[in-house]
C-alpha cells in the first residue's frame, strides 16, 4: 500500500534531486551558452575561463539527473511510464543534445590544441547546451500545462505532438535556457581573477537577468490559457503572494548585487531565486506528479520500497555530502586558471 | 521493422554501446592506480607517464560512459515503459545505489584527473582508489537489476501486479551473485588483455620501450588472474542458468530433445524448424556432465516448451560458443603468461608470447559482447522471465525506427572519434622528449 507521508517525502526529495541538477548542472549549460556567444577583444580567454570552471565538475553535477530519474521511477512508476510515453520526442531529443554536450566538451579537452578542431567541438559544445535546456523546460511546460496525459485514439499529432508543442511550453523553455545562463554567468564572475573577463561576466549576467523576466512574463502571459492549474495555484492560493514577493525580491537583488559588484550576494540571491522558482512550481502542482488526474499518492510505490529509498537516500548523503563538498573545495577554491597561468600571474 | 523489433535494436545497441565504456570504466583504473603506486614506490618517470595516460583515456572514455547510460536510465521508460511501472518499484534499489555510485565515481574522476597539482600525493592516489572501487560497484547493482529479469524475486503476483514488495529479496536473487561476479572478471579481463595486447603490439616493433613494457607488465597483472577465473565462473553461471532458466540453457547448448546422457555440441548451426543442429562435434554426456556434475542427468530440452516461448535459438548457441572459445584461449594466454613468469623469463621480450596477446586484443569485448546476446536474448520473448513479455513492455509509440537509427548513427559517430582520440593521445609511444627514453633492467621490472 502507498503512504500518503512517505510519498511526500520522496516527492520532496525528488524535487530537491531536480534543483540540485539545475543549479549546478544548469550552470554548466548555461557556460556553454555564453562559449557560443563569447565575443569582444577577450573571446578566447572567456571560453578559456567557463571551460576550466566546468571541466572537474560536470560529470558529478550531471548525475542529480539520474538520481531525479531513478527516484522518479522507483517511486513514481506510473508517472515515469506515462511522461516517458507522451514527451518521448522532447525526451529523446534532449538526450542527444546531452549526449553530445558531454562528448563534445571532452574531445574538446582532449583533441589537439590545433585551432580548427577546437573551434569545431566547441561549437558543438556550445549548439548542444542549447539544446538541452530548452527541451527540458518544454517537457516540464508541457508537464504543469497538465496535458501529459495519455489518449489511446487520435492520431500520431495528437497524442504524441500536441502535448508539448505549445507556446506556453516553448516560453517555459526559453524560460529555462534564461534561468541557465544567469546562474553561469553569475558564477563566472567569481572564477576569474582578470578584472576585465569579471566585468564581461557581469555585463552578461546583467543581460541574462533581464532575459529572465522577460520570458517570466511571456510565460505568465500565456498561463491562463497554457497551464490553467499553474495559473490558479500561482494566483489562488494563500502561500502565493509571499512566495511571489520573494522570488520578485531575490530576481531584484540579483541585478542589484551585479549592479554594485558584489558578486558574492549575486551568487546568493540567484540561488534563491532559482529554488523560488521550483519551488512555486512545485508548489502549484501539488498534490500531482502529473497533473490533471495524477496525484503522488495514486502514483507511489508500495511501501516498503518509499521507506527503503529515504533511508538508501539518506545513508547516501552522509557519504556523498562530505565528497561534494571535497570537490567544490578543491576546484572552487579559488579561480579555476591553469596552474601554468597562475604561477606566471603571480 | 516492426515497432517492437526497433525498440529491441534501440535496447540492445544503446546497452552493447555502453558496456564496452562501462567496462573500461571499471578496469582502467585499477590500471592507473597501480601504475600511480609504483611512481610514488620507485619514482620511475614511465610509471607515472602511463598513470597519467591512462587516466585521460579514462576521462575520454568515462565522459561517453556517462553520457550513454543517461540516454539507457531514460530508454528504460521511453521503450519500456510497461515494464518500468511493473518492476520498478523492485529493481529501483540497485538503481538508486548505483545512483550514488556514480556519483562517488564522478567526483573521484574529477579530483583525480584535475587535482594532481592540487592535493597530495596520497589524497590523490586515494582518489584513485575511490574511482577504482565505485566503478566496480555502479556495475554490481546494474548488474543486480539484470539478475532480477532473469530470476524475479521479492514480490507477489496480483492481477498482473507486483504486490508484497520486497526490494531486498529482489536484489537478493538466484542470479545475482554469479552474473555480478562473472561481469566483474569480465571487466578486468576485457580491459587488461585490450591494454596488453595493445603494448605487446608495440613491442614487436620496438622491443626495448620501458613504457610499453611497464604498461604490459602492469596490464597481465590485473587481467591475468581474472582470465584463469573466468572459466571456473562461467561454468557456474552455466549451472545457475540450468537451474533457473532451463530453455535458456537449452537455446545455449541448442538441445532440443529431453533426455539422459545429453551430448555438449561443438560447433553447428540449429535448425529451429526440423530441430536438429548442422554440422557439431557431439561430446556424449558432456551437457549432462557440466550442467549438473552428473554424465547421466537429465537435461531438459526445448520440446519441454511451447514454441511460442523459444528465443531464437541460432543466435544464442553461436554467441556461447564464441564466448567459450574466446575465453578459453585467454585463459590459456594468462595461464602462458604464468609460466613464463614461474620461469623467470621476460614476457616482453618472448615474441610468440607478444603475437599471441597482440591478437587477443578485442577478444574479452567480443566475449562480453557475445555474454551479453546470450543472457538478453536467451531471456527473450520474457522482459522479466515467466511474468512480463517484452511484447507487452513495449511503448505504444509508433515509429520507433527513427529514434533507432538516429541513435545508432549519434553512436558510430562518437565511435569512430573515440577511437581516433584514443590512438593519439593515448597509445601512440611518446615522444623521447616526453620522458627520459632509458631501458630498464627486466629485473627492476618485477620488482
Ligand atoms: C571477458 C569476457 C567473458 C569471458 C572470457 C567469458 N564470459 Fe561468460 N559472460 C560474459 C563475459 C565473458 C558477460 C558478458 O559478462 C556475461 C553476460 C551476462 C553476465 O552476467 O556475464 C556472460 C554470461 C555467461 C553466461 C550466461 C549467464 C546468464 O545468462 O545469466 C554463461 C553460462 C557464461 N557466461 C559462461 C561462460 C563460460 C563457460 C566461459 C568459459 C570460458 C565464459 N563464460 C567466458
Ligand atoms: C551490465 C551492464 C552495465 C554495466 C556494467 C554498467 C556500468 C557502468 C559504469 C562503470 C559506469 C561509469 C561510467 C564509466 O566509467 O564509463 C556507468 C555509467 C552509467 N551507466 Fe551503466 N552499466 C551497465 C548498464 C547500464 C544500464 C542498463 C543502465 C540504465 C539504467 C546504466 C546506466 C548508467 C548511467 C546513468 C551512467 C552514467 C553515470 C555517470 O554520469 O557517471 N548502465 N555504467
Ligand atoms: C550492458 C550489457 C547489456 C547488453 C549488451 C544487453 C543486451 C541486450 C539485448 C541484446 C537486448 C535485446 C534482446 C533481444 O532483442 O532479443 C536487450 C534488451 C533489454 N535489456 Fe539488456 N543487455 C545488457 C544489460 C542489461 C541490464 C544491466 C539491464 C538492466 C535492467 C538490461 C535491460 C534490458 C531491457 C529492459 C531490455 C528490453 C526488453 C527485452 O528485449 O528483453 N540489460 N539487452
């Protein structure tokens, strides 16, 4: 038999599982959106820079992925099979832009330093992390419009296109790409040293920031009519407006703390932000995994299986926390330049 | 192609892409750790030259590893989602553990491979040691998730439901410990002989390079001994398999009459229609002998079963019996490879011996490829044996050719760069200016 608790707890985790991987992972994407878009007298050396923040980190960052996957599909079987059945396309699409993302930055790292093959697997590189943000977020669009859901007539359109080709997904979409790139930005700043490549960061997150609301509002926009649930739970309920004068609150001091140079506080803010956001999305959906009909109850797993992964979960976490924590201290210590680079800087 | 046959190809060409980077991922760093412990023992620049080849190989391979398994935990749903809301609530736990694996795996990678200037010496081989241990992990539990399709344990059949959920007694069944145990050799056996064969190809040209000699010397003693185990450890899957997965066993053997006294066929190729097999050197008794220790048991065949439930035999007996032989002869290889080091005589210098493992190079991927046909499609047409068909597993969504083949081609194409990649910046000799380019005594070699 489901429990109504421990099902909670588990979508709650899953949630937690889904934020880590866009707060880290979703940094890496959105370097790869600003390889791409690296321009100005110092191109080389900002590409130089996003890609020595990346490269130790992104395959452990990745894995929240797999973790919300495998929590999903323990736990949530029902919900798994069903978005894996209607969203297969955007799924699909979005695992070979992270197919591709993943091996085009590696054969970048270890390709000869000719400059035609770099150039060659960074765009690569750059193309596919657009790729994935944008096909996450139309699956998570398609996901709160509450129209994953699976018809056995109609044809191949209808039941397998029109749930997430929408425009109120595709906002979402370039909702996230946004989200994505402000996070990298934001953090750029504090990987380098050079004042001159911080400003460009900065500059970048400045505009990032703003892409942020501006594709907030055009998803808003069209949530009346694109996810009509979201809309009410976002507008609706009691916890909304406190919840809306802190996202609104965080977004602001973000561009502040950019504005005034105090990266640190950017960094901050830009995290609670994005935990805001997923937060308020969770929060409208509950208490579906997939709206309109699917709550987590009728969705969760026996059990024995819910209390077994909390405490696989948990016991995980004392080992893995300190070991995280052991990376980002051994690379985020301090600017991730090249030990070259730094002793002949000083 | 029908949709569930393209979905079945998707499957099998997305896992036999992975296992060959999982592989590497678990026994690459064994490789580089030893190699990392004789630098700090001996302070031999070579030792620490190939640590750190070998750990790029390691990155290059780890990366495509990574991103391949992603793609299978989400084919897991997008082909299968019938057989994910039946099973996943019982085989989600290997899968969460090999979650954390990864994770342990991942974070080690990146200490490991960006942290040689940045943390001492024993905290980096250390690191090393965690990437080593973690990889061989993240392998068990999948491979426990397999175990279960074979022999499903630790639930009760409702209504076409799993209820009484047990996950423990899931990962807890018959097959579990010889599959993850058999999968685990392979690994150090595929990898180890792959890198052997590699330098002693080398060798023959260049018979003096220490680099290449350190990195044969290195590769035999982790694949060696898990080459002469090989075999002992197959013959016992075989006997689990007899016991559990009867009409497996027989597709293997391509047996089709019940009976005493069953003969081991070599060779031939069955004939699923007329039941016969073309061609084989029958050894009396023999499948009697090795199934069940017993020259006169009796062996049940596929006239046991409804020919609704054979898989397709021919392809089955053929990828046995090319794993047996594969592993035979790198058996044989490692236990060559013993004398002459019972002899005291250098392998590196021994040219039969060189030729003969330059030709095992791709033999342990081949046999864990062939390993691989023999338990999913010996499974066939069961998803989870005697309860889920793959028939009725399947994604209602049509079409599924296009995902296939646009798969297939994404692989070739990371394929072929892998390849490349690793033959420049991996195998190729160094250049003299890499490393001091001295031979060594063979002497200090063993020491
Ligand atoms: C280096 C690779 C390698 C080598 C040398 C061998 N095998 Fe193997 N074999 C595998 C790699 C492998 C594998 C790919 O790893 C499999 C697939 C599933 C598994 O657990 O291991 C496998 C499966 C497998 C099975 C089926 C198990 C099942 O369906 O659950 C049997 C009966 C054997 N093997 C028997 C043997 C024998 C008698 C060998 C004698 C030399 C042998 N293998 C050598
Ligand atoms: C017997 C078969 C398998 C073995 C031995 C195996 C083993 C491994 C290993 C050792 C890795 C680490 C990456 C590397 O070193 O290249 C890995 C990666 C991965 N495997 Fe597999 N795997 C197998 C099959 C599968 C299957 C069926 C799935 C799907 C559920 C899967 C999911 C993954 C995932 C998600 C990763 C990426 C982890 C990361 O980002 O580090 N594997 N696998
Ligand atoms: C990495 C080594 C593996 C290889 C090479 C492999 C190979 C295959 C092949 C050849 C098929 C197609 C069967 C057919 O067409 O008759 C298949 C199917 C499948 N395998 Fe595996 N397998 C591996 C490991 C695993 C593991 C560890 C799992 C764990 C869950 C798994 C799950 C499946 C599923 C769900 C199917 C689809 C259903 C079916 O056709 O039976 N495989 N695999």
């Amino acid at each position: 038999m489901p429990d109504p608790t421990l099902a909670n707890i588990v979508a709650l985790l899953l949630t937690a599982a889904l934020a880590a991987y866009v707060l880290f992972a979703g940094a890496d994407f959105g370097g790869g959106v600003w390889d791409l878009l690296a321009s100005g007298p110092r191109k080389a050396r900002q590409r130089e820079v996003i890609a020595h923040s990346i490269a130790p980190i992104w395959e452990a960052n990745h894995v929240w992925l797999i973790l919300a996957v495998v929590l999903l599909f323990t736990c949530f079987p029902a919900a798994f099979a069903r978005l894996c059945i209607v969203l297969h396309i955007p799924l699909s699409l979005m695992l070979v832009g992270i197919v591709l993302r993943g091996s085009a930055f590696v054969f970048r790292s270890y390709d000869t330093a000719e400059d035609r093959a770099q150039r060659r697997w960074g765009r690569l590189f750059a193309i596919a992390s657009l790729l994935t943000p944008l096909l996450l977020g139309i699956s998570i669009g398609a996901l709160v419009s509450g129209r994953v859901v699976e018809l056995d007539h109609g044809d191949f359109v209808a039941r397998f296109v029109d749930p997430w080709f929408t425009p109120f997904s595709i906002a979402v979409g370039l909702l996230t790409l946004a989200v994505f790139a402000l996070l990298a930005a934001v953090f750029l700043t504090l990987e380098t040293t050079d004042p001159e490549l911080v400003e460009d960061f900065r500059r970048r997150a400045l505009l990032a920031g703003v892409s942020v609301f501006a594709t907030a509002f055009f998803a808003l926009v069209l949530a009346p009519g694109g996810a009509p649930l979201l809309h009410q739970g976002l507008l609706a309920s009691t916890w909304a407006m406190p919840f809306h004068v802190l996202t609104g609150l965080a977004a602001i001091g973000v561009l502040a703390a950019l504005w005034l140079r105090i990266y640190r506080l950017a960094r901050l803010a830009v995290g609670v932000q994005v935990l805001c956001i997923i937060g308020g999305w969770a929060l409208s959906q509950y208490p579906y995994v997939i709206p309109p009909d699917l709550t987590i109850e009728a969705a969760a797993a026996p059990r024995a299986t819910l209390r077994l992964t909390i405490i696989v979960l948990l016991a995980g976490a004392v080992v893995l926390l300190p070991s995280l924590i052991y990376l980002f201290r051994v690379f985020k210590s301090g600017p991730a330049d090249r030990p070259e680079q730094r002793a002949q800087g000083g | 192609m029908s949709d569930l046959l393209a979905a079945r190809s998707q499957m099998a060409m997305s896992l036999g892409f992975h296992i060959l980077f999982a592989v590497v991922g678990i026994g690459l760093p064994a490789l580089m750790v030893v190699a990392e412990r004789r630098w700090q023992k001996t302070g031999d620049p070579v030792y620490l030259e190939l640590a750190k080849r070998w750990s790029k190989g390691a990155a290059i391979l780890f990366a495509v590893g990574a991103v391949s398994g992603t793609v299978l935990s989400f084919e897991l749903g997008l082909l299968w989602p019938g057989f994910m809301k039946f099973a996943g609530p019982v085989i989600g736990m290997p899968f969460s553990l090999e979650g954390f694996a990864f994770f342990t795996e991942a974070i080690f990678l990146g200490v490991y491979l960006y942290g040689w200037e940045r943390i001492s010496r024993r905290a980096h081989l250390l690191a090393g040691v965690m990437v080593a241990v973690s990889g061989a992990a993240s392998g068990i539990f999948v491979v426990i998730a397999n175990a279960w399709m074979n022999s499903p344990t630790g639930f009760d059949l409702v209504d076409g439901a799993a209820v009484n959920v047990d996950p423990i007694a899931g990962m807890l069944n018959p097959m579990a410990f010889q599959q993850t145990l058999h999968m685990t050799l392979a690994a150090y056996v595929a990898t180890g002989f792959a890198v052997a064969g590699i330098h002693a190809f080398l060798l023959l040209f260049d018979p003096e390079n220490a680099f290449h000699r350190r990195a044969l010397a290195i590769a035999l003693l982790v694949g060696a001994p898990a080459a002469v185990l090989q075999p002992l450890s197959g013959h016992h899957s075989a006997q689990v398999v007899a016991e559990y997965q009867p009409a497996k066993l027989a597709s293997m053997e391509a047996h089709f009459e019940t009976g005493p006294r069953a003969p081991l066929l070599l060779g031939g190729w069955p004939d699923m229609d007329a039941k016969v097999v073309h061609y084989a050197v029958p050894i009396p008794g023999g499948l009697s002998f090795l199934a069940f220790n017993d020259p006169d048991a009796v062996v049940k065949g596929l006239d046991r079963f409804p020919r609704r439930d054979w898989p397709y035999v021919p392809a089955i007996h053929f990828s046995f019996q090319l794993m047996v032989a594969l592993g035979t002869y790198i058996a044989l290889i490692a236990l060559w490879g013993a004398w002459l080091a019972f002899r005291r005589q250098d392998h590196a210098s021994h040219r039969w011996f060189l030729r003969a493992l330059a030709l095992a190079t791709p033999m342990g991927f081949i046999a864990i490829e062939a390993g691989w046909t023999v338990t999913e499609v010996g499974r066939q047409p069961w998803v989870v044996y005697g309860i889920l068909r793959t028939a009725d597993a399947v994604t209602p969504m049509p079409g599924l050719i296009v995902p296939f083949l646009g798969f297939t081609l994404l692989y070739c194409f990371l394929g072929v760069i892998v390849v490349w990649l690793l033959y420049h910046q991996i195998i190729r000799s160094p250049r003299p200016t890499e490393w001091s380019r001295r031979y060594s005594p063979v002497r200090a070699d063993r020491a």
